[in-house]
C-alpha cells in the first residue's frame, strides 16, 4: 500500500518528513523491520518501541509511526496520540478490513472465557455456521485448531487482524474470540466490530494494570458498549453495570434467578450436569460433558449467543454433551492410581473456590491443592486465594507460577499468610516448596485412596516464566512423572 494511504488512515497530529512510496510490510518489533516496513513504536511495559525506532530505521524502515517525535531520525515520523490505536487502524485497512466479512463475538470476563469461546464454536458448527476461534488455549482456522502458543490471549491488533483475514480467506464465516481486559483496554480489538458481546462472571483479576475493580470493570464493559448484542450472566454479582454499560439488545442467562436463558433441575455427576433449559424459542432437557455448576453457565453464555444469532438452540444444544472442553480445564490424570489428579487453570480467588467445590462433591478422601500466583500480576488476590484453599482443601502445597522477575519466596509468603489466617498449620496441612515439579511430587506422595491432588493456576500452559526465561513446562507431565516415581504408571 501506498505510504501517503495509510498516512491518511493514521491521520496524524503532525509528519515530519515526506511519507511517500510503497510500505511492503507492517511492525511494531525492530527484529521483524525490512526495507518498505512501516514501524510502529508502541510502549510497553517492560521496553519501549521508541527505543528501538532507530534500529527499525536502519534496518531499512520506510517511516516510523511514533508518540513523540525522535529528533536525529532522517526518515519520515507520524506522531500520534497513541501507537497502538494507529496500529489497529492501519492493521485493519492492511488486511481488507476482515471483521467486516465476519459475524464477530467477543466473550469476556475473569473466568470462564475458554470454555464459553470452545463451547460456543461447537455449537456454531453444529448449526452449519463455520466459525473461527480466538483464545487463550486454541487459535481455529476454518476447522482446524492450533494450540496458542503465545501467553497473550488476545494477540496485538497486527497479529489479530492478521488471523481474521486468514479466516475470511479459509471460508470462516465467523469468530468466537476471547477479549481480554488487557485487549479491549489497550485496544487490541479496536476494529474488530463485534456483533456480540458475552460477559461471564466479574470479580478482581488485573489490579496490577487497571489500577482498580473500577478500572477493569470499565474495560470489560468497553465489550458491550460496541457490540449491539449483549449476552450477560444475570447470576453474576456485576450484571447490573454491565446491563447499564450495554448498548442495545440484553440477553440474560442464569441458574438462580429469573433470565432469558435459564438452567433448572440440575443433576450432577462426575462425567457431567444435566440440566432442564427454559428460552425464548425452545424449551427442553440439555446435557453437558463437563463437570461442575460454573459449565452449566458456561453452557448458558454459549446457548445465550445461539440464541442471539437466531439459530436453532435445540440443535445447538445437542453438541454440549459430546464436548470435551478445553485441554487444562478439570483434565483428569490416570496413571491407574487409587486417588484422582485434576490439572486446571484456576487462578483467581472465585475459580479456584469454583474448582474445590465440585471437587468436593466429588471426592470421598482430602482434597489436596498446588498452586501458586504469576509474578507482576494482581498481588491483591494472594491472600485471598491462600484462606479460599484453607478453608475449602484439606491439604495446601504453595509454589511458584511464573514469577517473572518478581521474588518467588515472597509470592508464596503472601499467599501462605493468607493460608495460616484461615487455620491452616505448615508442616501439617501447609507446606511452602518453591520448585513446582517437587511440590507435584510432594502432592503426590501425600495422596491417599479416594484423595484428590488439583494442580491449579497452569492448565493447558506449556511454560514456566522465571525471570526473563520462558522455560518448557507441563502440568500433566509432571503429575505423570510424579505418579510414575511413586509406582503408577500405564500406557
């Protein structure tokens, strides 16, 4: 595309320089810059993109798009208010505006966001629509998924508008995509035109970026301001401001209250809940493969967007019973040991206090939990989820979970004075063990028959963050080691 077109999509404050000539590519990393690329120097937390705009512009750059103007640059500069809003406008024009030739809905929210965006897609596809998928655990692709193998979940707007051109493209309809607080917030999904908006539940979760619950709630609700549909959780403590902040159409989903969507009558089991759905066009008995209350709502964000699409919701529901979820979601570990080993991603307050309850209904031994909390994330949920494993595990082994380049010794401190404050006694039913393999093992070797080890916090994740290194990790791994050192193993 021509430099002066895609000025003209920046509209910036002021060009120093004459933005002429074909731009052959798009970045915002110096690493990735040829010559003809147009580079976009975004801030970011830890680094700063105008700190390598010179790089980019030696490595052949055509201009950089930039928030203040670099002085000793001879190549031509748009400043803007913001890098990463220019980003997603120009990522958009670059791609042929993608979002348009999708049916788009973005699902949000602390927890929950996985299950509904698989769930969802499932159903679509079983109403003959062919939707793409976004999310933290799988990237779809017309009908193959991939697993996400970036820690963001919702990728930068290059990278995401990237995606839904390749879905156009592959005969992608449409897409089920997770939005992060950290997503709609810093615009990453600027430009996606969401048609729907889904909320799951609201607690604390981001503190660290948003500043406050009043910070990330509002860039949740930055989801259904946009979206003229919003599918909201009417069970959900936050469901009054989200239905306040919406900008049309509501539709409501709940177990305990009246909704447009409601569950009644549920029968739990191990293998999954089933349950008697009351909606607007179908009424009926649906079952879910999944364990636990919290699928059941799940299940319900899902129906609720069948619903919204005008779709046939009792077809849609008939793919819920064969669904396996989402890998790192209630995983079961079997190694034909007498006690079970659960690896989930739970990793706030509410999921981790969600997770123990089934667990609980389900298990006739201790329940026994690892877990940690990631460093420079939220320190505000530590405590807390040290008293919720207290008070609702028998047993509590405290460990690391991407510290980053916080201090791993003091993570765990805090999450253990959390523990010790709801009754729980280290070396008896608390033990702090910095190294996660060995406090699985340590887990594993408490275990007794009809116990259950929950390896919480990881899930489907396939790296440990220590410092500035991402090192190989898997949480069903270590738990096969570990049941394999102790004597349990089979094909």
């Amino acid at each position: 595309m021509g430099f002066g077109a895609l000025t003209d999509v920046v509209a910036p404050e002021r060009v120093t320089g004459v933005p002429v000539g074909e731009v052959t590519g798009l970045a915002y990393d110096s690493r990735r810059v040829e010559r003809g690329t147009l580079f976009f120097a975004v801030p970011g937390s830890h680094v700063d993109g105008h700190a390598y705009a010179a790089a980019a512009a030696e490595a052949g750059a055509i201009g950089l798009v930039v928030e203040r103007e670099l002085p000793d640059l001879s190549v031509p500069q748009l400043v803007v208010d913001r890098t990463r809003r220019a980003l997603a406008d120009v990522a958009d024009a670059w791609f042929g505006r993608p979002s348009e030739q999708l049916t788009v809905v973005g699902v949000t929210g602390t927890d929950g966001k996985s299950t509904v965006t698989a769930l969802t897609a499932e159903m679509l596809w079983a109403c003959r629509w062919h939707p793409g998928q976004i999310g933290t655990v799988f990237t779809g692709i017309f009908d193959t998924l991939q697993p996400n193998l970036e820690r963001n979940t919702t990728p930068e707007a290059l990278e995401l508008q990237g995606l839904l051109a390749r879905m156009v493209a592959a005969g992608n309809d449409s897409v089920v995509m997770e939005a992060t607080s950290h997503g709609l917030a810093l615009e990453r999904t600027r430009n996606c035109r969401f048609d729907v908006g889904v909320v799951t539940t609201v607690t604390s979760e981001h503190l660290e970026f948003h500043g406050s619950l009043e910070g990330y709630r509002a860039a949740k609700a930055l989801l259904v301001e946009e979206a003229p549909i919003a599918v909201l959780n009417a069970d959900d403590a936050s469901f009054s401001y989200f239905r306040e902040r919406a900008r049309d159409r509501v539709i409501t989903y709940a177990i305990d209250v009246a909704a447009d969507l409601r569950a009644g009558h549920l029968e739990a089991d191990a293998t999954g809940t089933r349950f008697h759905l009351e909606s607007p066009r179908w009424h009926g008995e649906v079952r879910i493969g999944l364990p636990g209350r919290f699928n059941v709502q799940n299940a319900l964000a899902g129906l609720a967007v069948v619903e919204a699409l005008g779709l046939d919701v009792h077809h849609a529901a008939t793919a819920l019973d064969a669904s396996a979820g989402v890998p790192g979601r209630m995983a079961r570990i079997d190694s034909g040991q007498p006690f079970g080993v659960i690896v989930d991603y739970a990793h706030t307050e509410d999921s981790l206090r969600k997770v123990l309850g089934v667990l609980r209904t389900l298990t006739r031994g201790r329940i026994i939990v690892v877990f940690g909390s990631a460093g420079e994330r939220d320190a505000t949920k530590r405590a807390p989820m040290g008293r919720v494993a207290a008070t609702d595990a028998d047993l509590v082994i405290v460990t690391e979970e991407d510290p980053r380049l916080e201090d791993q010794r003091a993570i765990s401190k805090a999450i253990v004075e959390g523990a010790r404050s709801a009754g729980a006694q280290e070396g008896e039913t608390l033990w702090l063990i910095d190294d996660r393999r060995e406090a699985i093992g340590h887990a594993i070797g408490l275990a007794r028959e009809d116990d259950v080890v929950l390896l919480a916090g990881k899930g489907h994740e396939a790296s440990i963050i220590r410092g500035t290194e991402t090192v190989p990790w898997s949480d069903a791994d270590a738990a096969l080691e570990a049941l394999a050192a102790a004597g349990w193993s089979k094909p």
